[in-house]
C-alpha cells in the first residue's frame, strides 16, 4: 500500500504561516451557513447536493483577498463551507422521512439541532484517526482534493493571496477557461432551459414467450452531458470510471431489461412520471428493485475495503493509545502531521454514548434498545465514516452515494430493532434517527477528508482544520433545522415542488423491513456479486457505484475516463516512459516551477477539468438560489436535446486537445 508520509506540501512542513485565524474561521462559518442552506433546498428538490468543497475555496478566496488571507487560510475557511454542505445532505436525507412516517407533523427544531450536531461531532471525531489512514496511507486519489489544490496553487500562487509569481508552470487561463464554460454551459440547460443536459432514450427490442405470456422487451441508453462528471472522469482516471460504467451495464443493460422481460414495465412512480411511462417506468424497475443491488454490493464492498485497509487503521488506533497513554511518540514534531489529541478525541467519541442515549431515549421513549442503539450508534458511524471516507477518495464528493452508505446502515439498524419486535411508530422513529446521526456522521467523514487531502497537498496543519470543521459543524446545525422547517412550510415535503426523493426512498426501507416487505433477493443479489468480484480480484465499490447510480452520470465519467487515456497514451508515445521517476497527479497539482512539457500537459489537463468542476458547482448552487427567489429565466418550456449535446461533445474535445496543444503545435512548425 502506497504512502504520503514524506509527500512534499506547497507549503513546507518547516514553515509556518498564518492560518487557524479568526478572519479564517469567520469566513468559513458564514459559508458553512451559506452552502448549507442551498444544499439543503437543493437535496430536498432534486435528491442531490453540489459538493461545496470547491464553491466553498473561490468563495473563501474572494472573501478572504481584501485581508490579504495566506492560502492556508483559504483552505481553512473552506473546511467550513465543506461541513455545511455535509450535515445538509445527511439531514434532508434522513429527518424529512420522519414527516413521511407520520412520526413528526412538522420539522423539530430542536431535535433536529441536537440530531445534526451529535452527527457532525461524531463524524469530525472520527475522521481524526481516519485522516492517516486513508489520507497519509493509501493512493486514493481524492479528485476534487485535487481540484481544489490546483486552482488554489494557481489562483493563489504563493503564501498569501496578494503574492504574485511569475513563474507558474501553467497558465491559469486554462481554469478560468474551464470554469466559464462549464458555468454557462450549466446556466443555460438549468435556468434558460435552452436544452436538456440528459439525454435518455428507451426502444423495444421485440416480444418474446415467457412462461406462456408475451412479453415486449425494452433497452434503455442515455447520458447526462456534465462538464463537470466529464472532469471528474478525466482525474480519476480510465481504470475506476471504467469500473463505474460497468457496474452501471451490470444494472441497467442488463439486469433491468430482464426484469422488464420477466415481470413488464411498472406503472412509473410520482418521482419518475414526467419521464413518461416507458422511461419512468424502467426508473421505477431501478429505483424499487435493481438499486438494492447497488447497496447489496456497496454493504459486502464496504466492509471488504475497510478490511483491506485495516492495517492503516490498526496503525491509527496504535498511535491513539500511545497518545492516550501519553508517551509522546504519537505527537509527530512535523507540522503537518499534527492531529487533535488522541486522548481527547477518544474520551469525545465515548463521552458522546450519553447524549446519543438520552436523544433516543426522549425520542421514542424505549429505554433499554435506546442504550444498546446508542453504543452500536458509535459502531456504526465509525464503519460509515471509514467507507464514505474511502468511497470518496476514489470517486469525489460529489459522486459519493452517501444515501446508499445510509441505506446499507438504515437496513441493517431495521433488522436489529426488528430482532427487538420494535416494529411500530416508535420503532420506526429510532431508525431514522440512528440512520441520520451515523449518515450526517458519514458525510462529514468523507466529505471533510476530501478537503485534508487537499490540506495534505497545501501544507495545512491537520489539527487546525479539524478545529474549523468543528466550528463550521456547530454554525449550520443551529440554523438547519429552521432551514428544513421553512422548506416544508412553504412547498410541503413529499409534495411535487419538494419530492424529497432520498427521505422517500428511507421511509420505504424502513417500512418494508419493519412491515416485512422489503425485497431482500435483490439485496442478497447484490451482496453475492460483491463476493464474486471480491474473488475474481476486481474492485466491488466502483461497480456498486456504477447500479446504485443512474446510468446517465456513468457515461460522462467514462468518457472522461477515455479522453485521459487517450492523453496518457499519447504522451508515452511522444516522451516515452521518461528516464526520471514518474510524477503523481498530487504532486503536479501543487508543483509550480520546473514543469517539464510532460508534466505541463496533465497540469494543463488537471487546471482544466478542475475549472470544469468547479465552475458546475458554482453555478448549481446559483441556480439554486434563484429557484428559492422564485426566479425563472427559462426560454423553452420543453427544451431540445442535440444543442446540450453538440456544446458538451465540443467540450469533450477540448479536454482531449488543451493539455496537449502546445506539444502539438512545436511538431507542426
């Protein structure tokens, strides 16, 4: 397993700028607040969040210029913005379902605060001994980490925000480039709705005899044109986004047109009926049944990648005792590599058993599965953590399915309070509220890893951000539950101007589980492919990715995937292997001076596809805004396809041809 324990920082390990400053904490606090609230209407209108780690970096830039802020600063106030946007998600995937149950008539206040900040805390505690273990320990790749140190290093430049250097390695026109198209790009499909940005379409392959009756089949294919899914395909590389394109044929191309097959299309849920009934109902066939093979498959990989890693983590847990016991060999003197104490990060997470307990208790009125949930509360959030965390160093934030993280705990909480014969209100109640402290502690983990390994690659010291997660955790959990509150009341959760699609999709589990209805033979499915792919030695998490996903965002990592295979096989053809020791992506997104043509190329490629990223991010919380101002620009009322796809496929080729333009244009002259 590969290691960053001696990874050069832009930021050197012996320097010390400012950085865990009160301006620093400030801004990250308002942007926690900020990017919280959007994300919160975002997830619960479209079932998905824009990561903020990215928004959050230009924002805490533009903020933090005018105080002349470090870059290490910058960095720190975007840990904050990043907590805002993780304890959003975890919320309004979870707390809404308890509305739907029938449990709460209206959104808590008060339950939620205490419900999101036990959660965020959990998932910050946890994420201190985790940081090593997949941070400092493995190779994940963490794209969007990536992202953000290269448009940081570049936009930045220096120490300090005002530091100009002349000699940067690569221009940062290409960013500014990719940011601009991917903005407008993303304007014009969400707010102009001058085309459609997913492209989808469904066509009979024949009737056939089965078990005496006739059936039609159905294929379905399409695409989401995303500049930026195309850039994260491009970071992680061919191998993983060919991974998730299979997991997403395994689903999609093959499993649902059987099903189809054997039991016809479903009339489509409320979710999926402006999709129309052969679409919408080849949704429902996914969302109702192929999906939970998706989470079978992410359970049994989960736990096989955290037992893959479990050396780091048993290394993690041996500098915890030592720091426990207090023999100073588990304080490193590199600055770097300086977490909060393991002492008191350990007495936190036990410490926490109580008021975990006494919020169930207070909720559901069960005292004896309060405290037995409350320790097995700590268990699981730990093993939530490790898995987000991992799934996001491999696929990015944005990607992660911390609902189906949430789900594979939500199923397993089911059946324990369904070993206790909780199977009532109260029962159900204490599901979802585990499974919103353990999703919110999940998110937080892997989310907020992302943006330590950014820190990793900057020079920040760990300890200082894990601080300014936590005081980003404490802002957005005293404001989001009236954020949820005012949601519901003005648009009404579960209705169709705020579908809530992923509390819907807990509601359901939780009720099938406890009301016995739940289709396990797709779980178990999921869980025996998880074991063949174990077996066989093929990755389980990107495949499970790829059926638990929408086949639509499958394709753009994909080919995103392609374009950077088509740049690395044009580069070795051109420079060959090269004499010198290969350079990372970590190392070229933070590397400055010296860049040989070769490293200018993928350094090109990286500023680019982070553009890409980040100026999608931006404008999607924009959009956000506007659609909670009631604002509506749209030009179509049903917007064509092709334009979305001709403007992405241009940009698709200007992935494939910028990193590599200035080596094309020495061999012409």
């Amino acid at each position: 397993m590969a290691s960053r324990e001696d990874f050069k920082s832009f930021i050197p390990a012996s320097k010390t700028i400012p950085e865990l400053t009160l301006r620093a904490v400030l801004v990250g606090v308002l942007l926690a607040v900020i990017l919280g609230a959007a994300n919160a209407y975002l997830g619960l209108y479209a079932g998905m969040t824009v990561s903020a780690i990215i928004p959050g970096a230009v924002m805490a830039l533009a903020l933090l210029k005018p105080f002349n802020g470090t870059i290490l600063e910058v960095n720190l106030a975007t840990m904050g913005a990043s907590a805002g946007e993780c304890i959003a998600a975890g919320a309004i995937f979870t707390i809404p379902a308890l509305v739907l149950l029938g449990v709460w008539t209206e959104i808590n206040y008060l339950e939620t605060t205490i419900i999101s900040l036990l959660g965020g805390l959990l998932g910050v505690l946890w994420m201190v001994p985790l940081r090593r273990a997949l941070v400092v320990n493995t190779d994940l790749p963490f794209p969007e980490g990536i992202a953000v140190a290269a448009v940081l290093t570049t936009t930045v430049g220096g120490e300090t925000i005002s530091e100009k250097r002349k000699d940067r390695g690569v221009s940062s026109i290409w960013l500014l480039t990719g940011a601009a198209l991917a903005g407008l790009y993303k304007f014009g499909e969400l707010s102009l709705n001058l085309f459609k940005g997913t492209i989808e379409y469904i066509g009979s392959i024949g009737k056939y005899s089965i078990m005496g009756e006739t059936r039609e089949g159905w294929m379905y294919g399409g695409v989401t044109t995303s500049p930026a899914l195309l850039g994260v395909g491009w970071i992680i590389g061919p191998r993983i986004s060919s991974y998730v394109l299979v997991g997403g044929l395994i689903g999609w191309v093959i499993i649902s047109p059987l099903l189809v097959l054997v039991s016809g299309l479903p009339t489509p849920l409320e979710d999926y009926s402006s999709l129309g009934p052969l679409i919408g109902g080849f949704y429902t066939l996914w969302g109702e049944q192929v999906r939970y093979i998706g989470v079978g498959a992410m359970l049994i990989g989960g736990l096989y990648a955290i037992w893959s890693i479990r050396m780091n983590l048993v290394e993690s847990v041996k500098e915890a005792v030592i720091g426990i016991r207090g023999g100073g060999k588990g304080v490193s003197k590199k600055r770097t590599e300086r977490d909060l104490s393991y002492k008191l990060v350990f007495t936190f997470i036990v410490l926490l058993i109580i008021p975990i307990f006494i919020l169930y208790l207070w909720l559901s009125g069960l005292t004896g599965v309060s405290l037995i949930m409350a320790v097995l509360t700590i268990l699981f959030a730990f093993l939530a953590s490790a898995l987000a965390g991992y799934l996001t160093g491999l696929v990015g934030s944005s990607n992660c399915p911390i609902s189906g993280v949430t789900v594979a705990v939500l199923l397993i909480v089911s059946l324990i309070m369904l070993g206790f014969g909780a199977t009532g209100l109260a029962g159900m109640a204490i599901v979802i509220f585990i499974s919103a402290v353990i999703c919110i502690g999940g998110s937080i983990s892997g989310d907020l890893l992302q943006s330590m390994a950014c820190g990793q690659m900057l020079g920040a010291t760990p300890k200082n951000l894990q601080i300014s997660m936590t005081f980003g955790v404490i802002a957005i959990s005293g404001v989001i539950g009236l954020v949820i509150g005012v949601l519901h009341k003005a648009f009404v959760i579960g209705s169709p101007n705020l579908p809530a699609p992923q509390a819907v999709l807990m509601k359901g589990i939780v009720q099938g589980v406890l009301g016995g209805e739940m289709l396990w033979p797709f779980v178990f499915a999921g869980m025996i492919l998880a074991v063949i792919l174990i077996l066989i030695d093929l990755p389980v998490l990107p495949v499970a990715i790829g059926i638990y996903l929408p086949f639509t965002l499958s394709i753009p990592i994909f080919i995103g995937g392609v374009v950077r295979y088509s740049t690395d096989i044009f580069l070795k053809k051109r420079f060959g292997s090269a004499e010198e020791e290969e350079i990372s992506d970590w190392e070229l997104a933070i590397k400055q001076t010296g860049v040989n043509p070769k490293e200018k190329a993928i350094r090109t490629g990286l500023l680019f596809t982070s553009g890409l990223v980040a100026g999608e991010a931006l404008m999607g919380i924009i959009i956000a805004i506007l659609v909670v101002l009631g604002i509506n620009l749209a030009v179509f009322d049903n917007a064509p396809w092709y334009p979305g796809l001709l403007i992405w496929g241009y940009i698709t080729l200007l992935l494939a041809y910028i990193p590599i333009r200035e080596i094309l244009q020495k061999n012409t002259k």
